[in-house]
C-alpha cells in the first residue's frame, strides 16, 4: 500500500499540478491538509480520476459550516483506492474538530482506522494548538488490535538531534546541548507534543520514519521563511501500526521544490 501525506497549502491555483503530481505517484490512500472548501469541491472532481474514487472531508462532517472562517477555514481530506466509511471527529475531544478527519478504510488486509490532522501553529494560536495535541493523545493513547494510522501536519517538533533528543517549541537548547523550559510554555506545552511525538509508540503508532531509519538520518519537510536562515523542520509525520509493515518512508522534496506546495508531502511503502 503506497499511503502519501502531504500539506497541500491550500491554493486552488496549484490543484492541477498537485493532481498530475499525485497522478505519477499512484498512491493507493492519500491524506491532505490545509484544504479549504473550494479546493475540496475541486479534488472531490479530480481524485476519482487518479483512481481515488473514495473521498471524505472534514467540511461535510462539520455540524456548522458557518464558523469555518479565518484561522478554522482550513480542513482535511482522506482519498483510496478502497471503500471507505468516515468517523465523526466527536470522539476527540478538541476545539477546532475540523482539524482532524478519521476514516475506516476497507483494506484488503480488513479494516485500517486512518485519522490525518493539521495542528494549529502555536504561534499564531497559542494554547489551542496544545489542547488540539491533547486531544489526539487522549483519543489514541489507548490499548487496542486494531490497523492504526495517524498522519499530518503536527508542526512539531523544533529540533531533532541524531542523538535521539527531541525538542519540543516549549524547549530552549543550550550551546553545551542541554535544553531549558521556556517560562511561557513550560511542562504541559511540553508533555502535549512529546506525547504524540514519541509517547504514542507504546500503543502501536510509532513514528515511521525513525522506526526505519533511526536519528542519524535527518530530512525536513517545512522551510520557515526566517530572514534568509534555512532552518529546516521535520512537521510531517506518519504513525502507524507495526502490523501494517512499513518497508520504505521517503519527503518527496522535489514536489515542493517545484513550488506545489511549501510542504514536502510524506510517501510510506506498507507491505501489508
């Protein structure tokens, strides 16, 4: 099963080459971000054409459309090649719901629960982006035997080292490699995206690419645009079940190189 992840930064300018892009790739379930509702109307048209013929969105789940405005415009869409049913998000328990779409998909391996989110940035949202991380945790930190996948746009963490260390945005690292809380955040801010980030793995949902490739290797998807400082960030993540057998999880950087989107989209080979 080829499972792509991918951002999509929601121009509605860019969807033919993100869809001829997607159309080379021949992913079997795609997750994206940052869709609004005229850029879902849009894929709703051409997925099928890819040979996505099954689509939820997170705006056909919403109970008030009305509300998605400014920094809630943005949802979330999930496409395969399978059927699929869509969950309704009240089983998270978050403030914007729209920020995470759940599915069934109706594999030929049997049934695979795949949840894709957009955290908000705490930057420009503050706590909410928190109590978003919070509420997945809560949601998925549960003992099960299910097919699990969890993907996105986490916008964490800060730092990876290839000593294993991960710094989260409530982190300050020394020069002599140690880190800090920052006062403003402190250990709450911390525990809610360390708890994704690495906590998730005991309830079979590790993150795949250092599952298959450890710290010594580092890649980015997400480039902030800092005064000419490339700093590069690994937001984008797959989580998923071991059962699933992930065999290959590459940034697909040229698709953002090319301008389609600010993001590199996140390609895992399953060998289910």
């Amino acid at each position: 099963m080829r499972f792509i992840s991918w951002n999509v930064q929601r121009r509605a300018s860019g969807l033919p080459d993100q869809a001829k892009a997607l159309k080379k790739l021949q992913p079997d379930v795609i997750a994206l971000q940052e869709v609004t509702q005229s850029t879902a109307s849009l894929f709703f048209k051409v997925l099928p054409t890819i040979r996505l013929n099954n689509i939820s969105d997170s705006f056909s789940l919403a109970r008030d459309k009305e509300i998605l405005k400014g920094p809630r415009r943005y949802g979330e869409l999930i496409a395969s090649r399978w059927p699929l049913n869509s969950i309704f998000p009240t089983s998270f328990r978050i403030p914007w719901p729209e920020r995470v779409l759940s599915v069934e998909i109706n594999s030929p391996v049997g049934l695979i629960e795949c949840h894709t989110t957009h955290i908000p940035p705490g930057a420009s949202n503050g706590w909410i982006k928190i109590e978003t991380l919070e509420g997945i945790y809560n949601r998925l930190a549960i003992p099960n035997t299910k097919l699990r996948i969890l993907c996105g746009d986490f916008n964490t963490p800060k730092e990876e080292t290839q000593a294993g260390q991960v710094v989260t945005w409530a982190e300050r690292r020394k020069k002599n490699g140690d880190t800090v809380l920052v006062s403003n955040r402190g250990k709450r801010w911390d525990a809610a995206e360390r708890n994704v980030l690495v906590g998730l793995k005991k309830f079979d949902l590790s993150d795949v690419y250092r599952y298959l490739y450890g710290y010594m290797v580092q890649d980015y998807s997400w480039y902030p645009n800092n005064r000419g400082i490339r700093i590069g960030r690994r937001f984008d993540h797959v989580f998923a079940s071991q059962a699933l057998n992930p065999v290959s999880c590459r940034y697909l950087e040229s698709l953002r190189e090319e301008g389609l989107s600010d993001h590199s989209p996140i390609e895992v080979e399953f060998r289910l």
